[in-house]
C-alpha cells in the first residue's frame, strides 16, 4: 500500500518479477481523507530555482507551482539592478566556472546574461557609458523613468499572484466565493492605479467595493459579514498598494549602481598615476560586483517571497519520495 507517481503498472509488475516477487500491482483510488504526495515535474534548467519555491514549502494538490515564474522574475529583477554589460560578463563566467562545484550555477549564468541585457538597454559596460549607445536609457539622466517601470512591473506581478490564487481556489472548489472576492479586490486595485493616468477609471474601485460587497452578503448573509467584508477589502487593498511601491526599490538599487560605479571611475580619474587608475577601476568595480550582487540577491529573494509569494503560495504540500529498489530474494 503507497504512492506511485508511475500511471502504468507494467512496468512495476516487471520490476517485482525481477526479484521474485509472486503479485501484482493495482491503482485503486485513493482514501477521500488521504494527503495525497506532490511530485514536480520540472526541465533540469527550472530545477536550480527550485530552490526558491522548497524555501516556502512544497506545492499541495490544489496550488499552482511557482518555480516557472520565478525562473522569469528572478533573472528578470537582478538584471535591472545590476544592469551592465561588464558585471554580467563577470558573473556569467563565474557561473560557468563554478558548473562542477554546484548545481545552482545556472542561477549566475542567468543572472549574468540578465545584467548584460539591462548593461545595453543602459549603455554601461564598467561604469564607462561612453563606450555603447543606451537602448533605452541612462540611469542618472531619467532616475524617475527608472524608478517608475518596475512599479508599473511590480502591479503586473502582484496581479498575476492574486490571479494564480483565483486559479487556485478554482481548483478547490471555492471559486464562487474566494474567487470572486479576488476578482473584486483587483478590480478596486487597478481603479486605483489607472485613476492617477485617467480620473474617470475611478468606477472600477467602486465597481470592486460593490462587487466584494455583494459576494461577502451573498455567501454570509449579515450586517457583520458586510462590516467584516469592507474592512478586509480596505486593508488589503492598502497592502497591494504598498506592496506595489516596494517594487521601487529595484529602480533604487539600478540608480545605486550606476552612482557607485560613477564614483570609481572618478576615483580613477583622480589618481596620480595611470597604474594606480586601472587598480583603482579593476579592485572598485569587483568591490561592488561582490558587495551589489549580495545585496541584490537578498532583495530580489526578498521581493519574491513577501510581495508574490504571499498571494497565492503556502507550500502546505508533501514531496514524493519513492522507496528504494527492493533486495533480490534467494531461494
């Protein structure tokens, strides 16, 4: 009696057989009372950001396993931070050299390629922004642009995490009521968004209130459930709001970079000798490699587990382990 996570007993009758073993395996439905065991399927490449989701716990049954969006965040929030052509060059060669010493190499080999995107789109490579074109921008000449996109980034991904918990709810059988209460919720959020760009979308937080309202009487039909109701959907929909202003700090830290390595290079350029300059740029800059990818890294985690994770994922789940091959038996 156990778990299995093959659908084809064929194979487990043979390998019975193989020891001597006189039987046959069957797949009857589970007790409704048993926890069933959670078994991730991941590509090897997804494994290392796995690393992030087991933090938390293992996905159950009814939850949506976040490692694919984190194998996107991750990357994605480190290279804004640490966006520069030479930093990321760096990182990535660690990554590949550090390939037989760990398995969470692929992690600086994405984030390598991650800063060297964002190095391009800022036109940085060592500090020196003389050296490539901008794609996009330079971070001392627009900070405002800089620290405005991840916010409007962050509410996408705040989104996608309450999305992930209708899903979720859905999957329970509780869609009618925790579904539609997250629907609400990001209805009044975004009204609240969009009424800074258009003053008119400000029905869509009305609408949101009504609609979390209604769906809180309808399943508890009471004036405490209505009071109850209204003062969960006011808090969190302040804590959306906050959470989305926690993703400045990405743009924040992108502007942190680009002043430390402005500050090297001029350093450098006050140096006595030519020598004493490119000790000054090769130690400064692995200096701030060091220091900004720690940093970095605790806040990208940060911004994962506290602003994302905590929408949708509880890692109430079991992990699958599978028993050892059983000894041959001798006759």
């Amino acid at each position: 009696s156990g778990w299995t996570s093959d659908a084809d007993t064929e194979a487990m009758d043979h390998a019975l057989r193989e020891v001597g073993v006189r039987g046959s395996v069957s797949l009857p439905a589970p007790p409704a009372d048993a926890a069933s065991p959670s078994v991730s399927r991941n590509p090897p490449w997804l494994e290392p950001f796995e690393v992030f989701t087991r933090a938390v716990g293992v996905p159950g049954l009814g939850e949506a396993d976040p490692t694919t969006w984190v194998a996107l965040l991750v990357p994605l929030l480190f290279g804004y931070m640490c966006g520069d052509v030479g930093h990321g060059l760096v990182i990535l060669a660690a990554g590949l050299l550090m390939r037989r010493r760990t398995r969470f190499w692929s992690l600086l080999v994405l984030g390598g390629v991650s800063s060297m995107m964002f190095g391009v789109a800022y036109g940085d490579v060592f500090g020196y922004e003389h050296l490539i074109p901008p794609l996009w921008l330079r971070p001392m000449e627009e900070p405002l642009t800089l620290l405005f996109a991840p916010v409007v980034a962050g509410a996408l991904v705040l989104s996608a995490g309450v999305v992930l918990h209708v899903v979720e709810t859905c999957w329970q059988g509780q869609g009618g009521s925790e579904g539609v209460a997250d629907a609400a919720q990001l209805l009044a959020y975004w009204g609240l968004l969009l009424i800074l760009l258009e003053p008119g979308m400000g029905w869509l937080s009305v609408a949101g209130l009504l609609l979390c309202l209604a769906n809180r009487f309808r399943v508890q039909r009471s004036l405490a459930a209505l009071a109850s109701g209204f003062g969960h959907f006011v808090m969190n929909t302040f804590e959306l709001l906050l959470n989305t202003l926690s993703f400045a700090r990405v743009g924040a830290f992108a502007l942190a970079h680009a002043a430390l390595e402005s500050a090297v290079l001029a350093l450098a350029a006050a140096a006595a000798s030519t020598t004493a300059a490119i000790l000054i740029v090769l130690i400064g800059n692995l200096i701030v490699i060091v220091v900004e990818g720690m940093i970095v890294t605790i806040q990208t985690t940060r911004l994962v587990f506290f602003e994302f994770f905590m929408r949708f994922f509880e890692g109430k789940g079991r992990s699958f382990h599978p028993a050892a091959r059983p000894p041959a038996l001798r006759g």
